[in-house]
C-alpha cells in the first residue's frame, strides 16, 4: 500500500470560516464546515461500490462504500454520489480510529459547484470538508470514527452524467489506498478537453520556436 503522513484541518482554523447555513451549494471549497443544513433526498440508485482496506500494521480496517443516485432533490441536475466509511472491527489489540477519507476527482472534470448534503441513516458526521489546492483531492474529516463506527451517508451531488472509478484514501495519521466512485463528464466534452489541451501544446510549440 502506499502510505503518506496526512496533516488534516485543525478546528483553530476551521472557526476563521463562515458557510452559510441556508444552502449546501460549495463552490469547490478549500475547506468548510460540516453539515450543510438541508439534507438529501436520493432518486434512483445507478450502482454501488465498496473499497475494503486493512492498515499494514494491522491497526485498523475500513470499508468505503460509494452509492450513485440519478434525480432525486439534487439541483444541479447529474449524478449524486453518496460516500459512507465504516470502521470495521479488528481484535481488540489493533482498533485504531480513523480520521478521515479522500477521494480524487477525476482531473478531467473538476466541478465547479458541488451539493454537500446527509443522506438519510444514523451515522457520524464529519465536522469538515474541503478540496486540496488543486481542487482535485476532496476530504472528509472526522473529530474520531471508532472501531464498529459508520460514517453518516454523504451525499455530494454534481452535474456530472457519467462515472467512472478513482483512487480514494482512508486515513488514520497514514493514509491506506482505496477506490471510490467519481463524476466525469460526456465523451464530447472528453473531446473537447482532449482538442483544447492539443492547442495549448501547439501554442506553447510557436511560442516557443
């Protein structure tokens, strides 16, 4: 497994940050305080994914379980995608908790706006989210998931039509490597991403000449 100290958000800082608690529409966050306060209401289930990772040491062992659901209350009409990270239980000797899950876009498409809402089901919330400087890696942080702990469902609903799978992170102090599903967006706009960075490279050709 590849493994990686993580330094997450402490809350001194996440007190300097105001998030309005009237929407849960984000404009790619570098990081905001969690729940958003209208929770989700999910349309029909597309597929599901579940990623199983066990620490290295043998500390712990997490499952990360993506749901995808078309319709439903998301308003920037595409797919919404609903994460959930479980603790699962080792002996007694090795029940570390977890403290976060990542998960990395797609370079391809980068939301703009994203939805962060709950879904229904009891379950821990996290007290932060926020995406990486370049707004490709997006984390959830917990204060503590303890062994035999599930995480509250987190729905995170974009204007994406497809899917495809990603690298994501489970991580306690290191981070052990999962998958997750993520949005991407129409083969005709791989295309036109495709024939932009064609012409960038072309440009910086003649520049460069």
């Amino acid at each position: 497994m590849n493994k990686h100290i993580t330094a997450l958000v402490s809350a001194s800082a996440l007190a300097l940050l105001s998030v309005s608690t009237s929407a849960a529409l984000f404009g790619n966050p570098s990081v905001a305080i969690y729940p958003p306060a209208t929770p989700a209401v999910l349309g029909p289930l597309v597929t599901t994914l579940s990623s199983s990772v066990v620490d290295d040491n043998g500390n712990f062992a997490a499952t990360l379980t993506t749901a995808v659901h078309s319709g439903g209350s998301n308003p920037l009409g595409g797919l919404t995608f609903v994460y959930t990270l479980s603790n699962d239980l080792l002996p007694p000797s090795n029940r570390d908790d977890v403290y976060a899950f990542s998960v990395t876009w797609n370079p391809a498409w980068i939301p703009a706006v994203i939805d962060v809402d709950t879904a229904a089901g009891a379950g821990v919330v996290p007290f932060s989210f926020g995406f990486g400087p370049n707004g490709v890696v997006f984390a959830f942080n917990f204060v503590s998931l303890v062994a035999g702990a599930t995480s509250v469902p987190i729905a995170v609903g974009t204007a994406a039509p497809l899917w495809t799978t990603s690298n994501a992170g489970i991580i306690n102090g290191t981070t052990e490597d999962a998958v997750a599903l993520v949005p991407v967006p129409e083969p005709s706009t791989f295309a036109g991403l495709f024939a932009l960075g064609l012409a960038g490279f072309a440009a910086f050709r003649r520049f460069r000449c």
